[in-house]
C-alpha cells in the first residue's frame, strides 16, 4: 500500500527547452515568455522568417478545407495571424474561435483582429489546450499554428483536439519541424542558436525567451514522430508536407 501511494507522489518532468523542469511548473513558464514578447511578437516572426512565416500559414489554412459556413478552431492562436486568414474564407454563416492560453497573447490577437475590421463571426476563449472547454464535435476543422511545442502533454491536447472535431473534419498541425537538407540544417542551427536569441535581445528586449524558444523547436518531435503521436489519439488518413526543406511541416488528420 504504501510502495502505491509512493508511486503516485512521483512528479513527472518535461522539457522546457534543453532545461527539465516539473511538469507542473511548465505552463507557467511557458506563459511568462510569451507574456513577455506578445507585444513584438508579430514584428519578431517578420524578421526571424524574413516574412516566410507569412507564407507558411497561408498555406497551412489552405489545407484545412474550410467552407463559408464552418465552425475552425484557431488553437494558441496568439496575435491572430491564423485566425485572419480563416475568417476571410467563412461567409455571414461561418465562425471562427481565436483560442490561447496566455491572456496578453490574445489581447493583442484581438488588437489586431478589431484593427483589420474583423469583429463579427468571432470569439476569443482562454484555455489550455489539454482540456478544451468546448463540446465534442463542434468543429469543422482544428488549425494549431506554432503552439503544439509549447504543450505540457502533447498526448492529451492531441485528444482534446481529436474530441472536438465533428466526424470527417480535419486537424492541422503547423509546426517547426526537422531540416531535411543536410547543408541547410547547419546553417539553421547556426542561425537559430547564435542570431535569433540576439535579434530577440535587440528588438523583443528578452534574449532568453527566445533562447528556449530556439531549444523548444530542437526538442519537438520529428515529422514520422508527431505522424505517430496523431495516430495513437485516434487520427486516420495522416499526412505532412515539409515547407522550406522541412523548416516547418503541415500535418494533416482526419477524425473518421
């Protein structure tokens, strides 16, 4: 009895960049950097991607098969690059839900969303992505867009996402992945590593956030890794298409 109780005491642990810290303890810490650069965040991903992330997302939201009168799920949606670019596809019937964890990240992505126009057709909810608080098969399609990374249980906000889905509606994961290219690969890391937590420094006025968040791509899953982690929550049909030689990948699954 007592060999049980001691076993259930036991505190897992993550990764929070190349640091291993109490699981519990990620959330927050995960929350504190992006606390800290919601404000320069979309200026920082123009200047880090040379504005390719821009094309990344468009391409991303593409996949999703979005039809004027459904229901998308924008999830760690931040500053609301995504969700702009979904709610220019739905017509006066359609509905797009900017979801985030962090409070500032959505304050901005809602700034932003009134300063474009767009206030009708959508809402903004504060969740972790584990537990979404929505009802299952309520949505036509689920987009993560650079937010899987930054999840605790990758494996529980998978079968969040899984639950959520209406049957024969889509999840697209867009994500940093791994390069492909073996001479490009060296010089990414070498960008990454050595210039990004710079740029970070100089313009975001935080070089260590950016420092984890160069370590948090290095430490997600592979492109056949995350294809698997799909697969094992319930998702059928999956496929990934590599973007700049694998940079990022566009994982796709559908809920049959």
């Amino acid at each position: 009895m007592q060999d049980i109780k001691e076993k259930k005491m036991i505190r897992k642990k993550t990764d929070f960049g190349y640091e291993k810290i109490f699981s519990e303890e990620k959330t927050s810490r995960v929350s504190e950097v992006f606390s800290s650069v919601a404000h320069e965040y979309d200026l920082m991903n123009d200047i880090m991607s040379l504005g390719i992330h821009r094309l990344w997302k468009r391409f991303a939201v593409n996949t999703c098969g979005i039809r004027s009168d459904h229901h998308v799920l924008d999830l760690a949606g931040g500053t609301g690059d995504i969700t702009k670019l979904v709610h220019s596809k739905l017509g006066k019937n359609g509905h797009v839900t900017l979801c985030d964890i962090n409070e500032r990240m959505l304050y901005q992505g809602r700034n932003s969303l009134i300063d474009n126009g767009i206030i009708n057709n959508v809402d903004y909810v504060i969740s972790n992505a584990e537990n979404l608080p929505f009802k299952d098969n309520s949505f036509d399609s689920i987009i993560i867009a650079f937010g899987l990374r930054n999840i605790t249980d990758k494996a529980a906000a998978l079968n969040s996402m899984y639950k959520k889905l209406k049957y024969g509606s889509r999840l697209v994961i867009l994500e940093f992945s791994k390069v492909t290219l073996p001479i490009l690969k060296k010089l990414y890391k070498k960008y990454s590593f050595e210039y990004i937590p710079v740029i970070g420094k100089n313009i975001a006025k935080d070089e260590n956030s950016y420092k984890y968040l160069v370590e948090s791509i290095e430490m997600h899953p592979n492109q056949k890794e995350l294809t698997l982690m799909m697969r094992e929550v319930g998702f059928k049909k999956i496929r990934y298409n590599n973007l700049s030689f694998g940079i990022v990948a566009v994982h796709i699954g559908y809920k049959i």
